[in-house]
C-alpha cells in the first residue's frame, strides 16, 4: 500500500537546486564546446544525456528503502574494490592515468561509485558497533582497513584528488562517533607523523603539483600554467563578468580542463562574482540540506550515510573551487552537477537520491 507520508516528506527544495545546479553546469558547457555557433566538443550533449541517466536511478532509489541498501552495503562495497582492481588490468589509459573501464560505448570510473559505497559501509559499521562506550582503536581496525584498501587503489591509478576525498569523508564521519580520548589522541599522532611519509610515495608530475602551488612561475609553461591562466581567468571576470560565451581564456583556449577540473573558472570569467555568489549558495543550500536530513533522521545509519554524503559534496566543493584559485594544488577533484563527467554526476546523483530516501523516511 501507498504511504503518502513518502511524498509529503519529499524534499522538493534539495532536488530543485541539485537540477539549478545541473542546468547551469549544461549551460557553461555550452559556452565551452560552442565557438561562433560551431561545436568543438561533443562533452554538451553528453552531459545532458548523463543527466538523465543519472535521475532515473535517483527515481529508483528513493523508491527502495536506505535500510535495504544498507544491508548489502559490504557487498556493494566489495563490488567497487573488485571494480577498482579490474582497472588496474583492464582499464584504458587516459590523461596519463588508468581510471576508467569502457563497458562499449560508455566509459566508468569505479572510483566515483567507491565513494558512495564506501560511505554506506563505514555507515553500517558505526551503526552496528554503536555502544554507550566509546570506541577503542581495536574498534577502529575494520573501518581502517576499508579506508586503506580504497584509498590504496584508488591511489595506485593514480588518482590522488580521488583517494584524498575518501581519506576526508572517513575522518568527516569518524568525527561523529564517541571516541576514546585517549585513542583519538594517539590516531592524531600517527596521522601528523605519517603524513611526511606521502611524499615520498607521489609522483614526479604529483610533486610538481605541490611545489608549483607555492611558486606556479617556477614552471609556468607545464606544471604552473593551469594555475596562473585559471587565476587571470577568475580574476577578470569581475563583478559581473565578461559575458555568456565571451571569455577570452576559455574561448581562446588559454584554459586547460576546462570541462572538467576548472568549470569554475570559465563560469567566473563569463559571469564575475556574482555568478559565483549563486551557486555557491546553491551548493551550500544542498549541504545545508544535507545536514539537517542527517539531524532528522532518528535512524542512526540514515544519520551517519547523510553526514557522508554532505561531506562528500562538501570537501569537492572546497577542493575544487581552493584549486581553481591558486589556494590549493591541482589533484583533479571534479565540482560536483557542474563539471563534466558521467561517473562523477551517477555517483553525485546516487549521494543525493540517498539524502532524499532517508528525509522521505525520516518517521518510519
């Protein structure tokens, strides 16, 4: 029987920016794969159509109880790690990482759904093993071992903006458990030690990065040059920036990944900072959400999966836009309904049909 309480629980406002967001992304990818009225890029229609795709199986899920996907959350989780391995052997080279597996004409990068399932599982852990006691170390050996052992093939890609995410979203949703003292004082002592230690396991191209984030004129014609057009880009937008379709770095092609790591800076170049005010309110509209679902829920697991959720969104918001403007290194984290990418949007979408099945259940 039809519970009408699901449709009065409906969360209208979250769906509505997640699409305000989504028609923008479109519309600054129009003004990135038109020039002159003549296509350069096939990425417009293609976005639109993985758009669809994606709100289909947002219809699907919010139709299935979050307490049944849940329950096969290991399983679905041990499915994205055999995903992430297969990439490792079968997966086809591209941008200089192996990322992606093409399942005939589409292509699919695991990692993007490992975020979600790995969210879901760290979820039902914490659910599970809740007590009036506070977690011990020893409690914490199994959601280390499901960090580790994404974020290990997610890295090995390679695919550090990926694997930082993951890395971000465990230490978002362990925040949120009652942890003993003095086991939380020794986890922050291993991680302030150990983070040195990463140096030395990066890349040369990923090092370059890092040191060209504190000077990009050390290499402004390879490893600084995105850095340094993205910030004349931002820059010149203004207040009210130069035009749909009129920005000279992303028309002139000055602008490298600009359909995907820096949408941001053709969408403030094209419509200055007040174009940049909207959607940044409607991305924090949808984290604000986000949160007050994990706060209404009196399901512990529908709390935990909404606070992973928001957070995802969240940390790609920062990263991304700090990365655009020279604040942080570029590691290729996508802006979440605005870059283009049909994993990225599927993996988005699934967070936020997640959100809406546990607001529409939040009674029951």
């Amino acid at each position: 029987m039809f519970d009408r309480r699901l449709v009065m629980n409906f969360d209208v406002f979250l769906l509505v920016a997640v699409l305000a967001l989504s028609c923008l992304g479109v519309l600054n990818l129009k003004s990135i794969c038109f020039s002159g009225g003549i296509q350069l890029s096939p990425y417009f229609y293609k976005q639109i159509y993985w758009i669809i795709i994606s709100l289909f199986f947002l219809f699907i899920i919010i139709n299935i109880n979050y307490a049944s996907i849940i329950r096969y959350s290991y399983y679905l989780h041990f499915l994205s790690l055999l995903l992430l391995l297969a990439v490792i052997f079968i997966g086809k080279m591209k941008y200089g990482s192996q990322r992606w597996i093409y399942l005939g004409p589409v292509s699919l990068q695991p990692s993007e759904i490992a975020k979600i399932t790995f969210i879901l599982s760290l979820a039902k852990y914490y659910t599970e093993n809740m007590t009036q006691k506070p977690f011990l170390i020893k409690d914490l050996i199994y959601p280390v071992f499901l960090l580790f052992s994404t974020f290990l093939l997610i890295y090995l890609q390679p695919d550090l903006g990926t694997a930082g995410i993951v890395m971000l979203i465990f230490i978002s949703m362990t925040f949120f458990i009652n942890i003993y003292k003095k086991s939380l004082v020794y986890i922050l002592l291993f991680c302030f030690f150990s983070v040195p230690s990463f140096w030395f396991l990066l890349k040369d191209y990923q090092k370059n990065r890092i040191l060209t984030f504190f000077n990009p004129e050390l290499d402004p014609l390879n490893a600084g040059y995105q850095i340094i057009q993205s910030k004349i880009a931002v820059g010149s937008g203004g207040l009210f920036g130069k035009g749909f379709n009129l920005g000279t770095q992303s028309q002139l092609r000055f602008l490298p990944e600009q359909h995907t790591d820096f949408v941001f800076s053709v969408w403030a170049e094209e419509w200055g900072f007040l174009g940049c005010f909207l959607i940044l309110f409607l991305f924090f509209f949808i984290i604000y959400r986000g949160l007050s679902i994990s706060f209404d829920s009196r399901n512990i697991a529908g709390s935990f999966i909404a606070i992973g959720v928001s957070f995802l969104l969240f940390w790609q918001v920062i990263i991304n836009i700090l990365m655009t403007i020279g604040l942080f290194p570029v590691v290729g984290v996508p802006l979440p309904f605005f870059s283009y990418g049909g994993s990225s949007m599927l993996s988005c979408m699934i967070g936020v049909s997640l959100l809406l099945n546990i607001r529409m259940r939040k009674i029951m």
